[in-house]
C-alpha cells in the first residue's frame, strides 16, 4: 500500500491564515485533477481538500462579520462593535476617531 503525502486532519493547524490555506487547496486540487494517484491517497487529499475548504469559508465568514460590524451607519459615520468587560464595564465607550 502507498504512504499518503496528504495532511491528516489531526495536523490541520487552527491559526492557518486564508491565503495559506487557500494555497494549499489549490495544491490539493492540482494533485487531484492529475487522476495519477492512488486512491488512498487521493482519498487522503480529498479530506485534506475538504478540511481546507471549511477552514478557508470559516475565515471569510469572520471577515464578513468584521466588515459588517465595521460598515457605516445610517447618520454617516463609522461604528465598531461595543466591547464589555466581564464586569459589565465598556472598553470602547468613545467615539471612533474618524
């Protein structure tokens, strides 16, 4: 049997960047269309490439979020998202400077 080159899912960092991760799927998916693997390992790079997926739409859903959360408000300015201490105290209770 063939020794998968393919990241397990256990080997998947949580802090992989989106262009890291995008990369990557793009390598899987280039691997993949060359039809020349085994198929344990292509098995093994269609998980991989699966994994990347979510963790590539994870990262572009926070930064909807973000860029909604930053969008401008209704009287023209710009707003953040309120922050509250665990003690019910607000961090950002000043204005943006913009």
């Amino acid at each position: 049997m063939t020794k998968t080159t393919g990241t397990p899912a256990a080997a998947m960092p949580d802090d992989l960047r989106f262009e890291d991760a995008y990369a990557r799927l793009e390598a899987v998916l280039a691997r993949l269309q060359t039809g020349n693997m085994p198929l344990d390992d292509a098995l093994t790079a269609y998980e991989e490439g699966m994994l990347l997926a979510a963790r590539c739409q994870e990262l572009l859903e926070a930064a909807e979020l973000r860029v909604e959360q930053l969008e401008q408000a209704d009287d023209g300015t710009f707003g953040t998202p309120h922050i509250f201490m665990d003690d019910g105290d607000e961090i950002n209770d000043e204005e943006p400077p913009f």
